[in-house]
C-alpha cells in the first residue's frame, strides 16, 4: 500500500497478531479515536438545531484560533 495505511475500500483494517485481540482492540480504538468517530456518534446522539451548530463550530474556531496564537507567542517569545 501506498500510503503505508492499511485501509481498503473505505473500511478499516486491524491486525491480530499472535491471537494478541487485547492488543489488537486497543489498536481499533486509538484509529477510533484519531478518525472522530466516537466525536461524531456523541454528536449524533441527539439531534443539533442548526444554531446551535453554528455556535458549537464558532466557539471551536475560536479556541482554535487562540491555540495557534498561544503557540506562534511561545515560539516566538523564546527565540
């Protein structure tokens, strides 16, 4: 593959190793994690007035906005 990613066709693949499915699960719920599904099925539990979208992504470009301002202030504080 490629991209040195084990996905085909969309789905997600694990591999079990040496019968290791402890191993294995932790591997499925940390690509979980990563993709935002568990983000995604908390979201999709009930259902979101689209205000409230608005104002959910508004306040996470936010916090992401003053992030990005903490990081280029602590970079550029300490050169």
């Amino acid at each position: 593959m490629p991209s040195g990613r084990q996905e085909t066709d969309g789905f997600m693949q694990i591999i079990v190793r040496d019968n290791n499915v402890d191993q294995a699960l932790r591997a499925l719920k940390k690509k979980l994690q990563r993709e935002g599904v568990y983000r995604e099925m908390k979201l999709r539990r009930h259902y979101e007035k689209p205000s409230e979208k608005r104002a959910r992504e508004r306040a996470a470009a936010i916090r992401r906005a003053r992030k990005l301002e903490r990081k280029r202030a602590e970079r550029d504080g300490v050169r």
